[in-house]
C-alpha cells in the first residue's frame, strides 16, 4: 500500500488543478484518491467505478488537508462502507478541513513566517531570509500534507477524531498571538526600511499618502482594496508626474 | 528576459495548481527574478512591496483576489528594464495592472473549468479514470498556460511604459510615483494586517509586536 499512498501524496499536490464552481475541489479529490482505490478494480470493476465516481463529488478543503479526505474516504470505500455513510462522511469533512485549514495556514502560518521574513529583509538578512522562509515554510506545509493523508487513511470513516486532535487546537491558540506578535514587529520595520530611500519633502508625503490610504481603506473594507486604492493612487501620482516637470 | 518569462509562469502556476510552496509569494517571487535579472536588491525591493499589498488578500475558497506573484516578477524586470533612479513607482504601476489581469485570469481559469467539469460530468459519475485524468491535466495545463499568458502580457506592458511613459517623466515625476506606490503598499500591509488579527485580544499581541518593531527600528 504504501507506494500507492505515496503516489496519492503526489497528486494531493495539484489538487486544486481543475477548481471549479460545481465540484470545487471535488475532481482533484478524486485525482489523488484514485491510487488508493485501485485495489477495488482487481476485486470488482463495478465497485472501483462507483467508488472513483463518489470520489470526484463535491468536496470542499484547504488544499494542504485535502489529503484527509482523500484517505478517509477512500478507505471508507475500501473497507466497503455504504454510499450513504460515505456520503455523509463527506459532507461532515468539508466544513473543518476548510476552517481549520484556513485559520492554521492562511491566517497564522503564512503571514507569521511572511512578517517575520519581512522584518529579516528590512534588518539586512537579504536572500538567507527568503531562503529560510522557504525552508520553513514547505518543512510544516508538507508534514501537514502528509499527516493529513496518513490521519484520513488510517482511521477512514472514524477520522473526525484526528481533527480534534490536542495539536490542532494547540497550534491555533499559538498561533493567533504569535501571527499578530509577528505582524506587529515586522511593520515598523518594513516601514523605516521603505522610507529610507526617500529625503525631505517625499518622506513627509510617503507618511501623509500612507495615513490617507490606510483610512480610507479601513473606512470602506467593502468597497476599497488595496489593489483598487493602490492603482488609483498610482495612476494619480503618474499622470501629476508627468505634468509637473 | 526568457527566464524570467518562465519563473514568471511557474510562479503562476504555483498559486493554485501546483505544487503551491509559496513560490507565488511576491518576497520569493521578487527575489527569484532578481537572482536572475543579477539584481538582488531590486527583487527584494519589489517583493516587499508586493509582499505588502499581498497582506490585504486572505485566499479564502472561491474568493477572487489580485495575483500578485508574477505581477511582481514582471515589476521587478520593469524596474531593470526602465533602468530611471527610484524606478519602483513606475515598476509598481506596472505590477499592479499584472495583478489585476492575473486576477482576473483566475476567474477565467475557474469558469472554463467549470464547463469543462460539466461536460465531463457523466464520465465523471460514471467512475471513468480516463475522464478524470483528461480533466484535471486539462486544467493543470491550462493554468500553466495561464500564467504565462500573465507573464507575458505583464512584460509587453513593461516594454510599452518604457516605450511611451517613461521619456515623458521627470525625474522628480517618478519620485513622487515612487512615493505613491510605497504609501499605497504600507497602507494595504497594515490595513491587511489589521484584518488578519482581527478584534480581540490579538490586539494587544499586535500592539506588544508594534512596540517592538519600533525600537528594534529605532536602535537599527
């Protein structure tokens, strides 16, 4: 079993390949459980057919904790489970694996190591920052890729123990805090660093231009990102640059 | 400019498809093009700007956001390419119109693979591995292609503005772009940054990395 678990590992890498508005990341899903469903083809043709079939449904997840169910529910498959409990099981893993993942990974893992490589670029650390930002990174977002499947294989349809692990919650009450510590420490820093290449007047009007910028975009977060802003701002700043020679 | 055209679409492609290592975040982005452009400072220059704007974005399901990992690789090409003192205005401006159509690419990608998964959709339930295959290498693919449609339509972009905008700025023009873009970027990064903590006692995590930011800025 295991190169089989370790070619679905692989593929859990491209599962949001064939996103899309109907299945979301239900053919992805599929793709990586397949593998794991081959044993079904030797036994009964039919029983892999309706098995890969359930595979590709609907199914919604972070991308690093697709690979829970995948395994899960592949080894529902393969421990013979019925459609209905099968089902069910998908329905009751979309929701966390999309919360949980969102929270762990989006809005702490990323933006802590984001911040904190942003404060070690501004203090002089250069392409070893980026490098370790890398390194580190990748180190969790595979270990979480690989518990992941591992956790969903190995328990199939009793999985949702796995998610309430003492580690999962552990991790997302350090990590709020810490991402927030991070965050706030890298933005003096990133600030001074950008600031340094400017001089008198275009200092003043960097500070006033950032404190205008951040208000409006608090004000209306409905309306205003900082994409939209930022292109108004600079399509502003060109076309008065251009003018004033 | 050939390889940056294709860590621009490898970037691109690793967003969303594969194997999404944060290749696409514009710190590793930038200082990817920089290695290859030999300009490491510039790469690190844009990334961190971009890094920024970034901030503002959390990649939720099928929320739609601006791309922002080739838009910086083409603003850190375009910064070399302008070859002006500052440079990162104009580079910003750029990038951000990437971003933008990088954006909007996503949308595309999503909705032809929609279709593509609705005709297929028999096949599918039918348990047809060939079907499932076909699809999803399908989708892989047209994302690689996607992010070198971005890429290049980034750099066309880049050679355009030196081509017409750049010989009529001035000098103090491209400063005061420079700051613009510089300000827009804080501003997002700290709006973003709010956004993430959140309200409640992340704030005062948020305020204690505040305080220490500023005198570890101080005493730097």
């Amino acid at each position: 079993m295991k190169p089989r678990l370790g070619a679905a590992f692989l593929r859990l890498f491209t599962a949001q390949a064939s996103w899309n508005y109907e299945r979301l990341i239900g053919v992805g899903t599929g793709f990586a459980a397949e593998p794991l469903l081959r044993p079904l083809r030797a036994d009964d043709d039919a029983r892999y057919r309706a098995a890969l079939g359930r595979a590709t449904r609907y199914f919604n997840s972070h991308p690093y904790l697709t690979g829970v169910g995948v395994g899960a529910l592949a080894r529902a498959e393969c421990d013979g489970a019925p459609p209905e409990q099968i089902e069910r099981l998908r329905s009751a893993l979309a929701g966390p694996l999309g919360s949980i993942g969102d929270r762990l990974v989006w809005a702490g893992w990323v933006p802590t190591l984001s911040a904190l490589t942003l404060a070690a670029v501004a203090w002089g650390a250069g392409l070893r920052a980026v490098a370790a930002f890398l390194i580190v990174y990748n180190a969790g977002h595979l270990a979480l890729r690989w518990w992941g499947l591992s956790a969903g294989w190995s328990r199939g349809a009793r999985v949702a123990g796995a998610l309430q692990a003492p580690w999962i919650r552990r991790a997302g009450e350090i990590l709020g805090p810490v991402t927030a510590l991070a965050l706030g420490f890298a933005l003096p820093l990133v600030a001074v660093w950008s600031g340094e290449a400017f001089r008198g007047w275009a200092r003043i009007t960097l500070a006033i231009a950032a404190a205008v910028t951040f208000g409006l975009l608090r004000w209306r977060p409905d309306v205003l990102s900082g994409l939209r802003l930022g292109l108004v701002l600079v399509v502003v700043a060109l076309i008065a640059g251009i003018v004033w020679r | 400019m050939l390889g940056v055209f294709a860590w621009g679409t490898v970037v691109g492609l690793d967003l969303v498809s594969l194997p999404q290592m944060m290749l696409a975040r514009p710190l590793v982005a930038g200082a990817g093009a920089g290695l290859l452009l030999g300009d490491v400072a510039a790469g690190l220059r844009m990334g961190v700007l971009f890094e920024l704007f970034q901030f503002d974005i959390l990649p939720v399901g099928a929320t739609r956001y601006p791309e922002y990992g080739p838009a910086t690789v083409v603003a850190v090409a375009a910064a070399q390419v302008f070859a002006i003192p500052f440079g990162v205005g104009l580079a910003t401006v750029v990038g951000l119109f990437t971003a933008m159509l990088g954006g909007l690419s996503l949308q595309v990608h999503r909705r032809i693979n929609t279709r593509a998964a609705t005709v297929a959709a028999p096949a599918l339930d039918a348990g047809d591995r060939g079907a499932l295959v076909r699809l999803h290498l399908g989708g892989l693919g047209r994302d690689l292609v996607r992010g070198a449609a971005v890429t290049a339509a980034g750099l066309a972009l880049a050679v355009l503005t030196r081509e017409f905008v750049v010989p009529a700025l001035s000098h103090r023009g491209e400063r005061l772009l420079s700051v613009a873009a510089t300000g827009a970027a804080l501003a997002a990064g700290a709006a973003g940054t709010l956004r993430i903590v959140g309200r409640g006692p992340g704030l005062r995590w948020l305020a204690l990395g505040l305080t220490g930011g500023i005198v570890a800025a101080w005493l730097v």
